[in-house]
C-alpha cells in the first residue's frame, strides 16, 4: 500500500507543479461537467487517491448511481448526497487511511467531495458529493455509530447545477433493495471521462 500512496501522491505533486492554485478534476457526465478542486493541503492521502485513480482512467464509465435525500433516506440523522463510482465492482484498490475531518479542518458542506467507507480505513474509490451542508457525515456526527465520520478531499467549483439535477431524480427512476431501497438509479449517469484540468 506505501508504493501505492507515493505513486498517488507523486501524482499530486505534478498535478501541483505548474502553479500554486490546487489542481481541477474535470468529471464529464452524460447530464453536463462538474468540476471538483482538490483539498491537497488538509487531505493530502485522500486526494492522491482521487489523482491517482483519475490518472488510471479507473473513474471512465464509472457513474453516478445513488441518491439520498430526506423522502428516500434509510439511515438517521437524514442526508443528502450523490454517490459515484462503480456500483457493486470488487474493491481492487487497496483501502487508504482516513483523513477525518477532525484531522484535515474540512467539513460538509455543500458542495464538498468526500470519500464513502463502510469502517474507518476502508475507503478506496466510492465518492459522493454533498448537497447542502451536511454535518452528521463529519468526525463527530451521528451518521456513523463510529463517530469518525467521511474524509473531505474535494469541493464542486463548476457544475453543481448538474449534481442537484441528479439528485432530483423522480422517484420512478429509484430502485434497490435493504439499505439502499429507492435510492439507487435505474439508469445512473455515465461518467465518462475524469481528468485534471
């Protein structure tokens, strides 16, 4: 895993080299771009990963698959998120070590980027995007019997007028089952290119 995390990180470093501005991740959707700047500073392990992932073309025809707002939540306190990535793909990304917000002075709010898990130190390639601010999902907050909450890597600059489309999904369009019960897209939206700015 250390081989894996310095190859992220030299990624982020390159990705950093032209100027001092944090790099942009561009995501191209099939419902409009969304532009992500990267929190290399305060979560340095976690948006490597991200880098190091876009940089492999692993997020190309990736998509976003899942929605919870308060009319579908199954989980307590309610949230609101968009999730991407690879539904139901094995996890052959080793996991990263979790870069809470108690470490890194982030927190979600709208518009943040974070890193799904099921425990801490589980997370390798699941993201989601808040929608309004969203502080159970913070070290501290409720969402997680554990307390450590999510890892903040990233915030929406550009295009978070096609995130709230997604999250608007009718209900007709939601499926899934247990936990996930009408939450899930019938059709997810197709992420078809991740790259740095």
């Amino acid at each position: 895993m250390r081989r894996w995390l310095l190859a992220g990180i030299a990624l982020l470093l390159a990705a950093c080299a032209s100027d001092d501005r944090p790099p942009v991740v561009v995501l191209t959707t099939d419902a409009g771009v969304i532009e992500i700047e990267m929190v290399v500073t305060a979560a340095p392990l976690t948006a490597a990963n991200f880098l190091r992932l876009a940089g492999e073309g692993h997020f190309d025809g990736a998509a976003f698959y899942r929605v919870v707002r308060p009319d579908n939540d199954n989980g307590d306190p309610v949230i609101s998120i968009v999730q991407g990535g690879r539904q139901n793909a094995p996890q052959v990304f080793p996991p990263i070590p979790h870069e809470s917000t108690a470490q890194t002075g982030l927190r979600h709010v709208d518009g943040a980027v974070s890193m799904a898990r099921l425990f801490p130190g589980t997370a390798s390639s699941e993201f989601f995007v808040c929608i309004g601010d969203q502080p159970a999902l913070d070290h501290g907050g409720t969402r997680n019997a554990d307390g450590e909450g999510f890892a903040v890597f990233a915030r929406v600059v550009v295009g978070m007028h096609v995130v709230r489309a997604i999250h608007a999904t009718p209900d007709e369009a939601l499926v899934g089952d247990g936990y996930l019960a009408g939450q899930v897209l019938s059709q997810p939206v197709r992420i078809n290119s991740v790259r740095v700015k």
